[in-house]
C-alpha cells in the first residue's frame, strides 16, 4: 500500500473564518464543498459537482438529550487542511482501489455558556463527499447523551429520488425502491439507505460508511417542510430517548461518515468504492478467505431425484454437495433445521442448541465427504444462540472444518446490535470463518474492516418469490442501481423456472421466477456478492440452457464498469476478472435493445459468448462472434429480460 499525507493548520481568529466560507475541493476540481458558519453560529455547508451546485445550504450538528443541541452560537477555531492518497485490497466490485481525497478539519467553539468544541472532518473525492463530527474531550460535555443529529441535505431543486420508506427502525431492510419526488418526501417518512436523486447530468446517492459504536443513519423529508433529506438515528431498544448510551465524557467521540456519492449518472454509481474507502481499514491476514458460489438447500424445495426422503439428512446434504463438485461450486450451505432443535426460521425455539446436530445428520462426516468434492460447507445460525456462546460455537465450527455461517434475523441496527456485528466478525475472524449476515441492515463499509464478512441480505431478493408477486424485473433493476450501490447484496439469484408475469405463480415448495432465463443469467454479473447463490434446484438446473454460464461466472471481481443504467428502466455492467470481461445486461417488463460499446476491451480481438433471451422465458440462445475495442454489441432483451456475455481474449 502507499500513502501520501500532508497536513497545513491554520489557526485563525473566529469571527474572521465565520465570516467567509471555506472551500473544499477534490483532487481533479469536481466536487467543491463550502463550509461555514453563519451569523447566529450554525455549522453549515453546501455541495457542488462539475460547477453545479447539488446541496444548497445544510445545518450541521449534534443533538443531546434533554433538547440540548451543539450546532448554533458557535464559531471556527481553525482550520486544518490534508489529502491522502492510498490503496487497498478489497473482495467484490474491484481488487485493487485508490483512495484519493482531500481533507479539510474545522475546529467549532461556542462563543458563549460552555464554550464547548465540535471538530467536523470534511472529505472531497472525484466521485463523493463524506463528512463526521467529533466530539473532543472536554470535561464540561461529559454529562451529554447523544440523542440524534442536526445533519441536512438541502435540495435547490425538487429532485427525482428513489428510496426504501422502511417505516420503522426494527426491520430486516426488505423492500421496493420506489420513485418519490424531493416534495413528496415527509418529516414523518423514515427512508432507509441508499437514497438517490437525479437531477439534468447528475446522480445521487446519501449513504453511510464506518458505522461503529453508534445508532444506524436513516434520512426523512425536512422538518422545515422545505426541499431535502435530515438524519434520523436508530434509537437504543433500552432507552429509545437516546440513540448512543456513553457519556462524551473526557475521552470524546466521533460519528460515522455522512456520504454523497456523486456521478454524472445514476449507473456511474455503481462503480463507486467509497463506502469501502470511508471505513477502517482490516488489520491482520486475511488471505484465507475465498470468494465463491454456493448451492443451497432451503429455496427450491423439499424432492431431489434418487433421494428417498428429501429433508434435513446426510442423503439430501449429500446429494447437493455432489451437485455442487460436480458444477464447480465452491461451497454449500446447509441451512435452518440442522441443529438441536432449530428450524423455527425467526423463533428460537425452546431447548435450541447450535453446539449439536440432530441425529439425522452426520455434520463431521458432511464436511469429509464434502472435502473429497472440494466442496466448503456452511452452516446457517440464529443470532440470539451465537450472541449467547459464540465464544464455544465459533471455535467449533472452525474445529469442526465449517468454512463460513450465514447469521440471520438480527432485524436492528441501534447501537447495541452495531456492536454485536462487530464483535462477531472479529471473532469469526479470529476462527479464519467467513460470514454472510441475514436480516441486516444495509451496508456500511464493513467488508473492508473485516474482508471474511463476505455478502449480506438487507435485501428484498428472490425468497420473496416463494409468496409474493413484488420481485418482479422492475425491481430487480433498481436494485442493482439503489441497494446494490452500498456493497454485497445476497440476492440468492438462480432462479431457473423462468415465467412471464401473466403465467407466474407463487409457490412456496418449488417457486417460479417472473424473469427470463437471460436476466437470470445477468444476475450474476449485475448483481455483486463475492458469496453468490445458486439457489434452485439441482433437478433444474442438470442439462438446462445457460447453467454453462453460471457454473463459470466469477463471484468477485478485478474491475468494474458502467456501461449503461435507468433508474425503472434498465442496467448494464461490465466486469473484469484476470483477462476476462463479462456483461450483464437487465431490463424491466418492455423489452428493448441496448448497445454495449466495447471500448473497455484492451487491444487485440476477443471472443465473445452471449447469451440472449429466446421465444420463452425459459429459452436461451448462445451465439459466438469475434470483437474488439471499437465495437458495438447490441443486446436484445425480452420483456422482463436480460443478457449476459463473456469476453475471452482471442489467441
């Protein structure tokens, strides 16, 4: 990794800094943030991208408990201005990222009472700004409780936005994006992350990244009733007045960064890596973890062909584990119902033990047979039995030869239940075990922290297709352009009974998806999971059009492009893994055509495979043409459909 930091502290007198702004920019001049305090002291700033100003004058600061607020009658201390420019590793939409920011730290002081401080920590980058507050110790605060936060983002214009109204704090983060406009957004609507807004030649998108010891951010209409987004912390189920229990004390705090991310358009956000780049970086080795995909045995129902008795047993287990060696998958889960007493989904049920397996199952002799097909299994726990004995169960599992385990229906994100994610993945890192949390909040960043937390669900996905007619393609390319923006979306893809919205049915034992086999196909690249379901059935997918594709797709990736996106309408990616390039292309219920230039390509020829919609849904056609970087393809995609294509450097 290199690092290039230089730091420049200016002290100056208070009423002369208040009186202008400061301007902060980004290392190529597209983002401009301005930041100052206006005459009755309050913390503000505003937002320009490529000259435009996209946030108009924002209140800044933090808000206690008892109504006590430190965000007015303050004035700047000083100034201290730095940039950096690093590099990281990551696991997902890229392998490699540059981090390069510039940063500029404004120290706040009442002019009067307590003269209290506030430090605020603003970042510029070429495709986002992030800002946080800290708090310095200072022993006339250390009787203040945060209760939430003076944070605005005020729109100049009535922007066109698509946002999650989740409607309560407890929830697992499962549901549509739906379109709203800036003037429709209410004080009492409560918008999970992401939400995003266009405007003419601009996208964006408000999120949050290094979340620890503190209440999940969540954004509503403005109090005000005027145009914008303000903050909303998630409460502590133990005292909901209040959303961070510690006293500020003499040690101080800080908040998680408050991002922006920026894009002429709404598919350029796809390639963003800011989350990640705003969260604390891993410490120690992580080269253990494997990115990879899964068959699983929960989704697609209870019959397998040469299986007597399909259920929780060492000839069902078995038979997807031979499934999975044989099309190449690197793990297989094994989910609810696996030890003593579980299988009650969201319940606990009484005399549940995760430290045994029932005796239908031979869990140790399950990870030898699956040694012998390298195969890696993991084990779906309830959050409740590891919060109680994850000191005994995570070694276990490791012991035991466990690969990874799916942690589900924690369904909160206040201040106690941050600290039960992290404290998990720090132990499951210490057990060299990887991690897939369901029930979660969205992403904060957290993969970067901790690279063996390897996908997560906080995602309305195909599950719902068991008892619901709402996954339908409209919504599936939003997500690839709202939720999936934030980072690892298990999605649990696959579905390969394929139908047109008239003909689908829901079905809770053998479900159907009302997608095209091509967008089916397309998932796999749209959507971004480093671990990524291959959830139907091993009777569907044995001989089936296009599983050819999905048993070679990567499931982590070198690089990504966007090539082409509308929020409702359509996406399309582009992703690079080693020398190969693959594209995902996704369109809602009209079926259209998209062009895909290859100018990404490098020089010389490349094969390219594609795969396109046919005369079903079922149905998918394979072509092979020869392609170079000043070409063109053009994707044919049905109603509800999709295309997916593999470019192969050419001998």
């Amino acid at each position: 990794m290199k690092s290039i930091c230089f730091a420049l502290a200016m002290l100056v007198g208070a009423p002369a800094v208040a009186a202008e702004p400061l301007d902060l920019a980004s290392p190529g001049g597209a983002v401009t943030a301005h930041i100052s305090a206006n005459e009755g002291g309050q913390p503000a700033y505003s937002l320009s991208y490529r000259g435009r100003t996209l946030i108009g004058r924002s209140a800044l600061g933090l808000a206690f408990e008892r109504y006590r607020t430190l965000s007015s009658g303050m004035a700047v201390e000083s100034v201290t201005h730095s940039s950096g420019d690093d590099s990281y590793a990551l696991i997902g939409r890229r392998s490699s990222v540059r981090d390069r920011y510039n940063e500029m730290v404004v120290s706040f002081a009442e002019t009067g009472g307590e003269k209290r401080r506030l430090e605020i920590v603003f970042r510029a980058y070429e495709d986002g700004f992030a800002f946080r507050y800290r708090v310095p110790a200072q022993p006339n605060s250390r009787h203040l409780r945060l209760a939430g936060e003076v944070t605005e983002f005020t729109f100049p214009a009535d922007y066109r936005c698509q946002a999650l109204n989740i409607g309560r704090y407890t929830s697992s983060h499962e549901g549509e994006f739906d379109p709203v406009l800036a003037s429709a957004m209410r004080n009492h609507n409560l918008f999970d992350l992401p939400v995003v807004c266009e405007t003419a030649g601009a996208a964006m998108a408000f999120a949050e990244s290094d979340l620890v010891n503190y209440g999940a951010l969540y954004l509503s209409g403005r109090e005000t009733g005027e145009l914008g987004l303000q903050a909303k912390l998630s409460p502590r189920p133990d005292d909901p007045a209040i959303a961070v229990s510690a006293w500020v004390g003499e040690e101080g705090f800080q908040s998680p960064w408050r991002v922006v991310l920026l894009g002429d358009g709404v598919a350029k956000l796809a390639e963003s890596t800011l989350i990640t780049s705003l969260a604390a970086p891993a410490e120690g080795d992580f080269s253990w973890v494997r990115p990879g995909k899964y068959a699983w045995d929960w989704w697609n129902g209870p019959t397998l062909k040469g299986v007597k008795q399909a259920g929780m047993n060492d000839e069902t287990l078995k038979a997807f584990i031979d499934f999975a060696g044989e099309s190449g998958l690197e793990y297989m889960l094994i989910d609810d119902g696996w030890y003593s007493n579980s299988g009650g989904g969201a319940t606990v049920l009484p005399g549940a033990n995760n430290l045994a397996w029932v005796p239908e199952i031979d869990l140790p002799g399950l990870v030898r047979y699956a040694e012998t097909r390298k195969v890696g299994l993991w084990l779906w726990v309830h959050w409740k039995m590891l919060d109680a004995n994850m000191d005994q169960a995570l070694p276990l599992y490791a012991k035991l030869g466990i690969m990874g385990i799916k942690v589900d229906f924690m369904d909160r994100d206040d201040q106690q239940m941050i600290g039960f994610y992290h404290r998990l993945l720090k132990t499951a890192a210490a057990n060299r075990l990887m991690v897939d949390l369901h029930g979660a909040y969205p992403p904060r960043g957290l993969v970067r922290t901790f690279p063996n937390f390897v996908t997560q669900e906080g995602v309305f996905g195909a599950e719902y297709n068991k008892w619901t007619r709402r996954v339908t393609a409209r919504h599936n390319v939003n997500l690839a352009l709202t939720r999936n923006l934030l980072g690892p979306m298990d999605y649990t893809p696959g579905g390969f009974r394929n139908a047109t919205p008239a003909d689908f049915v829901p079905e809770a034992q053998t479900p159907m998806v009302q997608t095209t086999r091509g967008q089916a196909l397309a998932m796999y690249v749209v959507f971004e999971s480093p671990f990524q379901g291959v959830s139907d059935s091993p009777d569907n997918y044995r001989g089936a059009a296009g599983f050819e594709f999905v048993k070679g797709v990567p499931a982590a990736w070198d690089e990504t492009r966007a090539v082409s996106g509308a929020l409702g309408e359509h996406v399309v990616l582009a992703r690079r893994k080693g020398g190969d390039w693959y594209v995902g292309a996704m369109t809602n219920e009209a079926g259209r055509a998209v062009k895909v230039p290859l100018s990404f390509l490098g020089p010389g020829r490349y094969s390219a495979e594609v795969w396109q919609d046919g005369a079903r849904a079922t149905d998918v056609v394979r072509t092979v043409r020869e392609v170079g970087a000043k070409d063109v393809l053009t994707l044919k995609l049905a109603p509800s459909g999709g295309a997916a294509v593999k470019l192969t450097p050419a001998p």
